[in-house]
C-alpha cells in the first residue's frame, strides 16, 4: 500500500493546521496528503508543496493546494473561506475513490461558516461523506487502545431518544460495526456488548419498558450471527474488567457512548465513520477556536487518527470487498 493519506483542511481559524502539523511528527513513516491552502499550515512547520497525489511522502508536510483563500486569523472563522474547506472534504473523497488516497483524516469544520459561506446543508462532516459515498447507513465510533464505543443514536435530544431508537436503527448499527471490527480492526470473532436505554437495563420492566419489550429480543435474536450481548446496565459496562469482555460497546445514546471513552482518554480518542466505501476518521475534537493559534493545541487524538486510518487502510487492501 503506498499511496498516501488524504488529510482535508478544516476550518482554517481553527487549531486544524496546527494539530496536522504536529501530528505528522507523531505519525512517522505515513506518507499524508494535505489538502488545503500551504499558507496556513507554514506558520507550523516546513511546508512542500506538491502537484500530484503521487508525490507525497513522509519527510514534510505535503500540501496539496485547494483554493481556501485569504489569510487564516486565529479563532475567527471566515464564511469566504467555506467553500475553499467544501472543496477540500469533495477532492479528499475523490482521491480516496480513485484509490489515489488510501483513506481520509479529516480536520474539524465550523458548520456556523459554512452554513453562511457555502450553504452547507448538512449536520456535520458524517452525514456528507454518506452523501458523497452513495451510502445511506453509516456508523460513528469512538475508539482508543482500552475501549470503542458506537452510540446508536447521536445528536438527539434525550427526551427525543426513546423515540429515535427503533429496531431497524439498532439492528443496522450492530451489522455496521460487526462488519467493521472484522475488516478494519481485524477482530475474527466480534464480541458486541449492547448498554440498555435505562438504568439497571430496565430491571424487567420496573424502571423502562425498552429492553423487555424489544431490545432484549433483538439483541437475542442477533446475537448467534452477530457475536452481540445484553442489553447490559450501562453503569457496570466499562471499568476494566468488563472492557475485558468485548470489542466494542453500541449504545443507546450520545453521552452513555462519549462520557466512558473521553473519560479513559480523552486527549486520544479518534472519530471513526463506520459504513463508507473509504476509510474515514478524525480527531474527537472541535475547532478549540479559544487555544487556535497560541501553539498549545494537543496533536494525540490527529495523530492517533492518522495511525488508524493508515492501519485500517492496509486491511482493507489485504482483505478487499
């Protein structure tokens, strides 16, 4: 596998530039392609800029030049810029689909600014990927060396998630991430730990009716294909005893999923996008606009998304399909 990475720009107001370029330093012996303006990432380190994916390596940082224009200004986000960072996100995904770019990193977006500056239709970075990726069902994971966790239903309201979570929703993100244990992390026999929706799981029936009344059969009925369990009281799930018992944790909601895994690391945790026809992922965090510029942006999360992504690309290559 020789061909580079795709790393888009991000928001260039961001701390974006400046992870990237760290990460690099971290990530040895990955050959990246950034995609993006050069002047915004040479106040971090040495720049070479490159005409062709094919000429990346792992010696600089290479950039790739996307028409993101103007200067970047610390911590203010500029709406001219956001068709610019649309554009990075589009060649990225156009590289990776060529097989030019053996994956994708993408840095954090300003949805605020490209909302105003390019229309942007679209929740966040997941959902346009599925778009550009001709692919409805699509999975977020969070995961670090002790623990990868799958939250079923994401940017909901609690009040909104009994409703937003249906058997088909959860049935389609269990095959998701079984699928992807096995051809990305290469996990031969997936073990899935499922949380319940309420404490204690219910406790039959006496605290929620969810998991007596669906989830509990569902998960049963999965379980023989799908190497899945529970539902479990999410409270008992992720000390390390009981981490020690599966390969990855779906749960019911966003912060059952988030709190337990930025908890154990959360200067390392990386966003990966289950369910694409390319490798996806990104650092768990935002723009940071408040450090952006001040050089104390942590690079872990960026580089460690840089490893995944370069190691999930090579088993995709070993096992295609």
């Amino acid at each position: 596998m020789t061909a580079p990475l795709a790393i888009t720009c991000g928001e260039p107001a961001g701390i974006g530039p400046e992870v990237v370029a760290k990460a690099r330093v971290l990530a040895t012996g990955i050959p990246l392609l950034v995609l993006g303006n050069p002047d915004h990432f040479a106040p971090f380190g040495p720049v070479e800029v490159i005409d062709a994916p094919e000429a990346a390596h792992d010696r600089a940082l290479c950039v790739l030049p996307v028409d993101v224009p103007g200067p970047a200004v610390p911590g203010r986000p500029d709406p001219a810029q956001a068709k610019g960072v649309v554009a990075a996100i589009d060649r990225a995904v156009a590289l990776c689909r060529a097989g030019a770019a053996s994956g994708m990193v993408t840095a954090p977006i300003h949805k605020a600014a490209l909302i105003e500056g390019a229309g942007f239709a679209h929740p966040g970075h997941t959902e346009y990927l599925a778009e550009l990726g001709g692919v409805r069902d699509v999975v977020m994971m969070l995961a670090c060396p002790d623990l990868r966790v799958v939250p079923a239903t994401i940017h909901v309201p609690v009040a909104e998630v009994p409703a937003a979570l249906t058997p088909e929703g959860l049935e389609a993100t269990l095959r998701i991430t079984h699928r992807a244990l096995i051809r990305d992390f290469g996990v031969a026999s997936p073990r899935i730990a499922v949380a319940g929706l309420n404490p204690h799981a219910g406790e039959d029936g006496k605290i929620g009716t969810e998991e007596r009344d669906w989830i509990a059969a569902l998960v049963a009925r999965l379980a023989p294909e799908l190497g899945c369990f529970g539902p479990l009281p999410a409270d008992t799930m992720f000390h390390a005893g009981a981490r020690a018992g599966y390969d990855a944790a779906v749960c019911m909601y966003h912060d059952q999923a988030l709190i337990p895994i930025k908890t154990i690391d959360f200067a390392g945790g990386v966003n990966v996008t289950l369910g694409l026809p390319f490798v996806r992922t990104s650092p768990d965090h935002g723009t940071a606009f408040d450090i952006a510029g001040t050089g104390r942006a942590d690079p872990t999360s960026t580089a460690n998304a840089i490893r995944l992504a370069w190691e999930m690309a090579a088993r995709r290559a070993a096992r295609p399909g």
